[in-house]
C-alpha cells in the first residue's frame, strides 16, 4: 500500500518555509522601490543626468525666487524709448 502514494515521499523536503511577517514586509517594501525606481527611469537614457539637471533648474528657481524677493531682479533691464 505504499507504493500507492510515491510522491509524498521526500515531500517535507519541497516546502518552503514563509519568513516572518516583519521579514516578508521588509521585502514587499523593498521590492515596491525597485518597481518605483525602475518605473521612473523606464525610456530615460541617462538617468543621473536628468538628475543632475532637475536639481539644476530647482536651485536657478530658488535664486530666482531669493532675487525677486530681495528686489534685486536679477534679469536683463529694458530700455524703453
């Protein structure tokens, strides 16, 4: 009658053990940023530099704003007539 049941020989060695759940969301965080990263770079070349280059335009719009505030303009003057 044993032979009627092969495969459930040597089947505790098949299961896998589940991790804690502190564990498990660990890497379901962890995972869910490297889907995020990887959906924000999808089609970009060049990632580092658009980078580089947002944080560029953030700080020339900061000394913008600080310059405008400050009443000092900063820009090109217009000479009218």
């Amino acid at each position: 009658m044993g032979m009627c049941l092969p495969c459930l020989n040597g089947a505790h060695e098949d299961v896998v053990e589940t991790p804690d759940p502190e564990t498990r969301r660990k890497q379901l965080a962890e995972a869910a940023e490297k889907r995020q990263k990887e959906a924000t770079n999808r089609g970009i070349k060049n990632p580092e530099a658009l980078e580089r280059k947002k944080k560029k335009l953030e700080e020339m719009e900061k000394q913008a704003k600080v310059s405008e505030v400050s009443g000092q303009g900063g820009g090109l003057k217009w000479q009218v007539g």
